[in-house]
C-alpha cells in the first residue's frame, strides 16, 4: 500500500519562512547571556541570511551568472 502525498501548499513563500526564522532565532540570541549556545543561535542566523540571499539570487529573472 503507498502512502498518500502530502499535497498542501505552505502558507508563506520560502523567503518569508526564511525570514521569519531569522528575526525569531536572532531575537531568541539577544535573550541569552554570551556563551556558546548564544553563538550557535547566531550561527543559525547568519546562515538563515545566506538562505535568504541564494533563494533571492535563485529566483531572480535577472542575468544568469556564466557557466
């Protein structure tokens, strides 16, 4: 028996949940003292931005850089 897809379509577009993710995880950094788990929470947010910025740079109807 196969499973059923799940055919749904998520409510927010990938930049907006990208986004979203990183107001929350730099919000959630300020709250703690230094240490490391402040930094990873950091680290999360720096490459949430990298994700915004490829999807962006991805999805753009622009020039396309030379292969």
């Amino acid at each position: 028996m196969t499973k059923k897809r799940n055919r749904t379509r998520p409510a927010l577009s990938l930049q907006d949940r990208l986004s979203n993710f990183v107001e929350q995880t730099r919000a959630a950094a300020n709250n703690l003292p230094a240490g490391a788990e402040r930094h990873a929470l950091l680290q999360k947010a720096r490459d949430g931005e990298a994700a915004v910025e490829m999807e962006r740079l991805l999805s753009s109807h622009g020039p396309q850089a030379t292969k």
